[in-house]
C-alpha cells in the first residue's frame, strides 16, 4: 500500500507546512522589526528564511542570493575597496 497516498498524511503533511510557515514567518517579521528596534535583524532574517526553505523553493532561492551578496561584499571588504554606491543625479 502507497503510504503518501493515506489522508492522514496529507493532513499531517499540510499541518506541518503551514506550521513552518507561521513560524518562520513570525521570525522574518521580527527580522524586520528588529531593522528599526533594537535587536539583531541582520541575523534573524536569514534564520526565518532557513526555516521557510524547509518547505518553499522560493526562500531557498532568496537565501541563496542573500548569502552570495553577502560573499561577495565580504571578499570586497577583505581586498580593502568598499562598493561604490549609485547615487541617482551624480
């Protein structure tokens, strides 16, 4: 017998979905109120983006960008020339 194929576990598999949802939702939020509050929004976001990739393709894929930009600024930072920024009117 095909054991996905039982109702339960699609409950099972739905509840556990949307949990992971409200959860790592919950934290990107605070993520992004900690921005403006005190607290460590910079570390918080991509940890409810961690939590969101274990069910959504599409928070994979923004953690993966996330942590290429921040490779790449990191290995700027290191060979001592900072970005420069695009200032519109320059």
């Amino acid at each position: 017998m095909d054991e996905p194929s039982r109702p339960w576990n699609r409950t099972v598999r739905a509840a556990r979905r949307a949990g992971i949802a409200l959860i790592g939702s919950t934290v990107v939020l605070a993520g992004l109120a900690m921005l403006v509050l005190p607290g460590p929004g910079l570390i918080v976001i991509p940890a409810g983006l961690a939590i969101l990739g274990l069910e959504f393709a599409w928070a994979r894929h923004w953690m993966k960008r996330a942590r290429e930009h921040a490779e790449s600024l990191t290995r700027t930072c290191r060979a001592g020339a900072l970005p420069e920024i695009d200032r519109p009117g320059r």
